[in-house]
C-alpha cells in the first residue's frame, strides 16, 4: 500500500494542469490532491460532491493516473468486482468492514456538502460497481479503511515504479508518458 503518499493539500493551478493531462481534458470540481503517486505526481483528487453547473457528483476521490486507472480496468475486466460482490453475502465480517467503509465515504463527503438521497459511489455498500472509486478511497484514506480498495491495491503493480505518467512542466511541455494512455473506465470528474 502506498499509505506514505496520503495527503489533503489545497490544489494549485499547476497539478489541476498536469491532472488535466493525467485525464486529457480539463477536470472539474478539483478541491485538493488526496494521494500522490510514488512518483511525486496526483494520483488521486478530492472532487467537489457537486459540478460546476450544480448536477450532484458522488465520486468525492476520483483515480486520475491513467497507469492507475488502466491497472484498476484490467481488475474489473477480470470479474473482480462480481467475485468480491459474492463474498459480501457470505462474509459477515467482510460486509460490516465494507458498510464501515461507506459510512467513512459520506462522512468525508458530507464534510463538504450533504448530497440528497445520500447517493453512494463504487456500489458501496450492497456490491462492488466500480473499483476505480474504491481504489481512489483506499489511497486517499489509508490502508485499513476500505478492505476491497486494499485488496485491489495488492493485486496491482507499483503504476509509478517507471516514473511520472505525464510531464510534470507548463502546459504543454509534454502528455501523456508512453504506456500510460488508455481509457480508465471511470465516470469522468
């Protein structure tokens, strides 16, 4: 787990540049980096609970490395995310740890805006809909917090060992690093 990389830190103009990159387009409701990657980049970012023009946006941690993302894809292609639905209704101490998780996800959010209807995100807490989101939340939150995000990190290489996904300079410097483009299945932010 890469747990040394958690932070909370206001974003700058900068790295909502280099995510932009990260997500080749420009994001949106960007409030702070949540995790950086081994290498030195945003990997994870805090999303406002509500775009730009006032549609409700549940993901509060958005996966934006594209290494990562891609990383995360190849787990959900591979049926992760029904085999770990499965194992909720059989696992009564893996199903309270996963509804702890989801309560932890709110709070988190609801810290910013309370969202009517308290819409989840990643399917917590009945299933598992999309890992990206519950990655996102393990890196962001520490190990321990969300046990499926944790198990997903374990079974994915180290996405920054090969250096920054995208150049770190002034726009237009340089996009998206070789082997790190791909479509990262997630809902953009």
């Amino acid at each position: 787990m890469r747990e040394e990389n958690v932070v909370s830190t206001a974003v700058t103009a900068e790295e909502v540049e280099i995510v932009g990159r990260q997500l080749s387009r420009e994001p949106r409701g960007v409030l702070a980096v949540a995790h950086r990657c081994s290498c030195g980049l945003p990997d994870v970012v805090e999303t406002a609970p509500r775009l730009p023009d006032g549609s409700p946006f549940p993901t509060l941690y958005y996966l934006t490395c594209p290494r990562a993302a891609a990383a995360v894809s190849r787990l959900e292609g591979a049926g992760t995310m029904r085999e770990m639905t499965a194992r909720l209704a059989h696992d009564a101490d893996l199903a309270a740890a996963y509804a702890a998780a989801h309560r932890d996800y709110l709070a988190r959010r609801d810290a910013h805006e309370v969202l009517p209807g308290a819409p989840s995100a990643g399917g917590m807490p009945e299933r598992v809909k999309c890992l990206h989101v519950l990655v996102a939340h393990s890196l962001a939150a520490g190990p321990g917090v969300n046990p499926f995000g944790d198990e997903a990190l374990a079974a994915v290489d180290d996405w920054g060992r090969r250096g920054p996904c995208v150049a770190a300079g002034p726009a237009g410097a340089g996009g998206v690093a070789a082997g790190a483009a791909g479509t990262t299945g997630q809902v953009p932010a």
